[in-house]
C-alpha cells in the first residue's frame, strides 16, 4: 500500500459511519491525520468515532 503523510491535518468525511467512508477514515487516520466523520446517523457515527479512537471524531449532519 502506498504511503501518505496526514499528519497535522485533519479531514471531514460524510458518511464516515460505514463502508467506504468508514475505511477512507481508517486510513486517514493510519496516516497520521485526524478526522470528523459527519453521518445522518449519529450513534452510528458516535460508534464509528470511538472505534478508531482519540483522533475521531463524530457529528450529525445530513449534507442532503
């Protein structure tokens, strides 16, 4: 896998709860960035964020 540096940057994903969302934040993360996962559900979106830990975070947001 190719390497990026994320560090000192952080990210807003939308529909970062699940799929492909939640493993463009898997790796964000693993590269060193921080993210807000933004989702219509928030427990999902709250779960999600403290699965991957201190540099996530989860807000309720429908971008429709």
């Amino acid at each position: 896998m190719n390497q990026l540096d994320f560090t000192g940057r952080h990210a807003v994903v939308t529909g970062g709860a699940t799929g492909l969302g939640f493993g463009i934040t898997q790796r964000l993360i693993a590269s060193g960035g921080s993210v807000t996962l933004w989702d219509r559900d928030e427990a999902a979106a709250t779960q999600a964020a403290q699965s991957l830990g201190a540099r996530a975070f989860a807000l309720k947001v429908d971008v429709s």
